[in-house]
C-alpha cells in the first residue's frame, strides 16, 4: 500500500467512476483498476461493487475512505514537518573544554548569525579513541579532535591547527628564574593538571612514566579556570595548551617555562564518519570553522 494508491482509492470513491478517476489525475483507465485491484488483494477485500459500469463503496471501502484521507493529510503534515526551514536542527559538536572556551565561541557567533534556528550540543571530548566512538555511534555530528595523530581509518579529518603545549608557573615561582625546566626537577614540583584522560594530560604522563619521574603531588581539576588560578596563587606549576595562556603570559600574571623535554606534537583536527551524510548546516559550520581556525 502507497499513498499513490491511497489517493486514487479517495478520488474514485468521490467519482464513482473509474473513467472520471482517470481522467482527473492523469492516468491510463487500466492504471486505475490495478491499483484498486492491488489494494483490494492487499487488504483481502472488495473495496468496489462493479455493477456494469457503475460502481459503489462496499461497507470495507467506505471504511477505508475515512483512515485512507487521515493518511494522506498525515502524509502532507510530516513532509511539511520535515522540509519546513522553521524545524529545529540539532548539530552534536564534541570537543575539548579548552576548544570550547578560546576557539569554537567566536566559530559558534558567526555560524549562529546565518542560522539561528539551529540548536548546537557540545559534548566533552578529550581524546581521538572517545571522538571516534561517539562519532561511529552517530551520538556526534563532528568532533575537533585535540591529540597527537592517530590513524582513525573510518573517520575522515582535516588539519586545522598545530597546538603549542607549554609548562607554566607563577612568576615568582623559583623555576621562573631557571633558563631551561628538565623532566626530573618535576619530582619536586606540584603538578596542577586537567582531568584524567585529557589527550596532553595523557602525554606527559607517558613521558614521566617512561623516564620514572613523578612529582611531588599530582592536583586533578574539571576547569583550565581553576588551573590557571591556582598557578598565579604559587600552588604550582601546570601544561597547557598555549592558547589558554596567552592572556596570561603576555600580563606577566603567569611564566612560561623553557623545556627540553621532547613531546609528540599534538594538532587539533576536525573529524566526522567517512559514511556521514554532511546537511547543508553542518557543511556551513565545517566551512566556518575551517577558515576561521587558519586565523588562530
């Protein structure tokens, strides 16, 4: 049963006459008596009396006339419901917080200026493994994937940004004043850092296991915020993105400390399913990203 078959079941109850149904929707006449005898066979019921050349509603068609226009005008409601420009669209974007925080605001301004009707969830995405699970799953549109390069073969990424990782402290802090900061004069230090699975997060804690150096103390926060704070009050030293920083560093309220520790290279790529059907607004945002991040 199609609503092509619907509609000329309705139109022939109304004419009674095949000829007439013909006619008014533009149909060979045999056109016309198969598809009422193919939803006849469908449904198992005579939905017509033919009487020479006239015909009638059995008790079955006359049923059927009354749930046959509720289907059709329901068939007219959703099309409606699903071309209107007035429905909301939902974009699920992941990224890290310090992603969300210095880069995607003014990203998310401009886009929002061309579509306000579109409705933008950012979810927390801290690592590539995390990005690819929830973009596999379709509990994402795209992520901003901040990590050192991993091959994703079912995602495809474009290169946005290398970022810059460096170790901060007070400015009156003691290692303020040493011309290079060593892997092992961290085992004297109090580390402030992002939550456990951050990307950086992870790196450093690779490089000190591997070297077998661990700081004094190890502080875990949810917010860069919180970090950053407690790095200006002299709690201790911190690695971060140098993005988050900048404002810091260049006010003097934070130090950047001189390393000669040999990091990965950590980028920031924007990444979605190979298989993922890109919407006219997710293409926009992409598009918007893309130039703006050749800016930062």
């Amino acid at each position: 049963m199609d609503m092509k078959q619907l509609q000329t079941f309705l139109t022939a109850s109304e004419t009674l006459s095949f000829t007439q149904t013909a006619q008014l929707l533009d149909y060979a006449q045999s056109s016309i008596t198969a598809q009422i005898k193919s939803l006849e066979d469908e449904l198992g019921v005579v939905l017509f009396e033919r009487l020479g050349k006239r015909i009638t509603l059995t008790e079955e068609g006359k049923r059927l006339q009354q749930y046959a226009q509720k289907m059709l005008d329901l068939n007219v409601d959703m099309k409606k419901a699903v071309l209107s420009e007035q429905a909301q669209v939902v974009l699920k974007i992941g990224a890290q917080e310090s992603q969300c925080v210095y880069r995607l605001p003014s990203i998310l301004q401009q886009f929002q200026k061309a579509h306000p009707q579109v409705k933008i969830i950012f979810k927390p995405v801290h690592t590539t493994e995390i990005a690819k699970d929830l973009l596999q799953s379709g509990n994402l549109d795209i992520a901003f994937i901040t990590d050192a390069y991993k091959e994703t073969p079912m995602l495809h990424r474009e290169r946005l940004i290398q970022e810059q990782l460096v170790f901060v402290s007070a400015p009156t802090d003691s290692n303020a004043e040493r011309d290079v900061f060593s892997l092992q004069q961290l085992s004297n230090e109090t580390m402030l850092l992002t939550e456990s699975g951050c990307s950086y997060r992870n790196q450093l804690e690779a490089q000190l296991q591997q070297e077998g150096t661990l700081p004094i103390q190890m502080i875990e926060f949810a917010s860069i915020e919180a970090i950053k704070q407690c790095v200006m009050a002299g709690l201790g030293i911190s690695f971060l993105p140098k993005m988050v920083v900048e404002k810091e560093l260049e006010n003097y309220s934070l130090k950047e400390l001189t390393t000669s520790m040999n990091l990965a290279e950590i980028f920031t790529d924007i990444a979605w399913h190979k298989d993922k059907h890109i919407s006219p607004y997710l293409a926009d945002f992409m598009e918007i990203a893309m130039k703006m991040y050749k800016k930062f």
